[in-house]
C-alpha cells in the first residue's frame, strides 16, 4: 500500500469511526466491531488511524 493511499485509508477510517461514536448509544454493537477490527490493524496504518483520531478529539470534531 503507498503512502497515500494509507494517508487515504486512515482518514476516511476515522471520519466513519468518529461519525459511529456520535450515535453511540444507538450504535454501540456497531462500535464494539469497528473496535475490535481498529485492533488487528497492521501495527503502521493503525499508529496511523490512532494519530488522526486523536487530532480530531483535540479539534473537537467528535
């Protein structure tokens, strides 16, 4: 996978991740699973996922 390409993944991965945890009470089944699959990320694309989500918490995007 290119640069870009994961830059890519990992973006629109936490744009769905965040637009799931603004309806967490209704999707929390839903949640638990992006959660468990977030977990068997390679350990790159994960680190990854893990900086933008947090950037997005710090923005208040969530």
């Amino acid at each position: 996978m290119t640069e870009q390409k994961m830059d890519e993944f990992t973006t629109a991965l936490v744009e769905r991740y965040v637009d799931i945890q603004k309806f967490a009470s209704v999707n929390s089944k839903l949640l638990n699973i992006w959660d468990e699959v977030i977990d068997t990320l390679p350990p790159k694309i994960k680190g990854d996922f893990q900086e933008k989500y947090n950037r997005r918490i710090r923005e208040g995007s969530l």
